[in-house]
C-alpha cells in the first residue's frame, strides 16, 4: 500500500541524503512544520483530550481499525527469529527500521502473535497534526508523541513512557528517527530509543524488517512488497554500567544486528552508495537513449 505523493521526489531525497552521510534527515514532502508555539499547543490538546471519555472511546477505536490495517497488510508476513524472544516478562522497547507510515503493523502483527493486545508508538508530535484517517490514528491508536520541546520530553513523556513498561506494555521507538520510504537498508540508530531502555532497565527487542517485491504491481511505479520480520537477539542493559555507557553499548549493538540482518537477508555487504533496488519495489523510469547523431560532414 502506497501511502503518500511525490515518490520520485522523496527517492531524489533518500539519494542525496545516503550519498551525504545524513541518515536521520526528513526526506517526506509536505510533511506539517511548526513553530515551538504550535508544538506546544498540539502537546497540551493532546495531554488535556488523554483524560476525557472521548479520548478512551477514540482510542478503543482507532485500536480496532489499526489491527484491520494490520491483518490486511501482513497476510503473508513471514517472522524469523522468534526463539530470541525468551525470557522477556515485562515491558521492553522495540526497535525497527522505519520505511512506511504503516511498518508499525509488521510490529503489532509481532506482538500479537508474542500475546500482546497493544502496541504503544512514540511518534513526533508534528503527526499529530496530520490529517485523515493517518492524522487520526496517529492521534488515537496508543501513540507517545516526542517532541524538541525539552520541558514536555522532561516530564510528561517520560511519565507516559514510564508508565507504559511498568505495565508490561511493549513501546516501539525508531531509532533512524525519520522515515525513508520502502529503504531497504537500516541506518545507523540515534540513542535515545537506548537511553530510555537504560533509564527504565527495560530490554530492547531488536527487529528489522526485510522487504521483498513480489510479480504485482500496485501503482505504476511500484511492485506491491512483502515482509519479513526478523527477530534478533534482544539487548539488556547491564546493570553494572551507567545509563550513558549502557545507551552507547546498546545502540552500537543493535546497529550491528540489524546490519548483519539485512546482509543476511539480501546476501550482500551493507554500503549506502545509492542503488535503485535500495528502495522495494520502486520501478525506475527507464531512460530511452537519444537517437544516434548522423555525422553529415561524411554526406557531403
């Protein structure tokens, strides 16, 4: 399912961006930009709306219609690696590479099948103001909205946060940050999805997601893809170290696992020298070489 327009300006993106080292840039056009002030009122409308019935119900909905989403998207989603699941038996982070507004679903068809009935989603605060039925399930469907504004990342979203593994409820952070459109590759990780696994000794659950296109077309652009979720051997931070050290060791390993993930699965080295099958699926204009040149000079 293609989600979004101007694809072959957002892969034009993606190719600057790989080709300057800038792994965590937004690459999406049109994508809602805000001032602090309209950050901080989308935060507030959200923190104050979290309390009402309204919000319960909405929730309780947007839930329901997101594990539509899910099953319509992942019927033929394959997961690797689940015996690396053992042992886990309270709230954990999972990590993933984010390539689609909807990649969250190969990570709720994940823990449903782990016996998890939800999936909380930190997302930036600007999503909230995105509009239709993403704009609402970005609002409703158990989303932790992070933002720049240092007081609310301080306060309330760590409370959030906290409250969401003290419940034994699983959190799905992405560490690229930015989403690159049906990337294939993973991305070197940013450290706070590690910082907070240190800070509330929460393990991380380690995943990447492998895309493969298949013979069908879904837009004239692109093959439909199908996934598969590989499960990695999940991150615990040590006990003996500090939330610091523990946040560098486990984002640095995660990274690796990933890494060693997608040249497992695509059976090549990870480079991010840009090649059109970086992105699944995507069916390039094919450049039609100009006509050959008649030398009339040899005519006459």
């Amino acid at each position: 399912m293609i989600i979004g327009e101007a694809r072959d300006q957002v892969i034009e993106n993606i190719k600057k961006a790989a080709g300057a080292g800038d792994f965590h840039v937004k690459v999406e056009e049109g994508d809602p930009v805000l001032t602090r002030k309209q950050k901080e009122a989308l935060l507030e409308n959200y923190l104050e709306k979290r309390e009402s019935f309204c919000f319960w119900l909405n929730s309780w909905t947007a839930r329901h219609v997101a594990g539509i989403v899910t099953r319509s998207i992942n019927e033929s989603t394959k997961i690797s690696g689940l015996a690396n699941m053992g042992g886990i038996t309270g709230g954990a982070i999972v990590t993933s590479n984010h390539f689609s507004p909807l990649d969250n679903t190969v990570v709720r068809d994940l823990v449903w099948k782990l016996g998890k009935k939800r999936l909380c989603i930190v997302s930036q605060e600007t999503n909230l103001a995105m509009t239709g039925w993403i704009g609402y399930l970005m609002n409703y469907a158990d989303t932790i909205p992070i933002s720049s504004v240092p007081s609310y990342m301080a306060g309330k979203f760590e409370l959030l946060l906290s409250e969401a593994l003290a419940g034994n409820e699983y959190v799905l952070i992405y560490p690229e940050q930015e989403m690159w459109f049906n990337y294939r590759k993973p991305r070197p990780a940013k450290r706070g999805a590690y910082y907070y696994a240190a800070k509330f000794k929460a393990p991380v659950i380690s995943c990447f997601v492998e895309m493969n296109a298949l013979d069908e077309l879904d837009t004239s652009e692109f093959y439909k893809v199908e996934y598969v979720m590989h499960v990695l051997p999940t991150i615990y931070p040590d006990p003996a170290k500090s939330v610091r050290e523990n946040s560098i060791i486990m984002c640095e390993k995660d990274y690796e696992q990933k890494k060693a993930a997608y040249e497992s699965a695509y059976g090549k080295p990870l480079d991010y020298k840009f090649e059109s099958s970086d992105i699944a699926g995507w069916i390039p204009v094919q450049t039609i070489p100009d006509k050959l040149s008649i030398d009339f000079e040899r005519l006459v």
